[in-house]
C-alpha cells in the first residue's frame, strides 16, 4: 500500500481587518502633514493602510497645497496692483 501525505486540518484563521476607506486614509495623510498622528491611528495605518494609497493622496494633497499657495499669491498681487 502506498501512503499518502494526509492534509493537514487547517487552523481557523482570524479575519482580515478591513482596509483603510478612503476617508480614514486622507485623514491620516493631513494628519501627517500636520504632524499631529495619534499613536492609535499610526498604528491602524501600518497595519491595514496599502503604501501605494499614502503616496498617492500625499502626492495629491501637496500639489493641491501647492495650487492654493499659487493662488493666493496671485490672488495678493493681483488685489495690490503689483501684476
């Protein structure tokens, strides 16, 4: 007779934590701009955040800061006649 290796029973896995939403992910991309993280959210972001997301949003949210800055300088110069 010719034993086969026997599957091994498989242990119950604990499920996946959902990922980080969207929402959740921008806050902690402004959060990290501000430097104000809490350790709790920190935490959560290494655990269930995807890095692809956090560059993505941070890549964003900086040229929108950067637009707005734009702005609002052209915005000032504009109003005191210097353009």
């Amino acid at each position: 007779m010719h034993d086969e290796p026997q599957p091994r029973p498989t242990e119950p896995q604990e499920p996946l934590p959902p990922p980080l939403t969207f929402w959740q992910t921008l806050h902690s991309v402004l959060a990290a701009a501000f430097g104000v993280q809490s350790g709790r959210n920190r935490t959560r972001d290494f655990s269930r955040g995807k890095p692809g997301h956090f560059i993505l949003l941070g890549v964003l949210c900086t040229a929108l800061f950067v637009l707005l800055l734009y702005g609002l300088v052209r915005l000032v110069l504009g109003l005191s006649g210097a353009a």
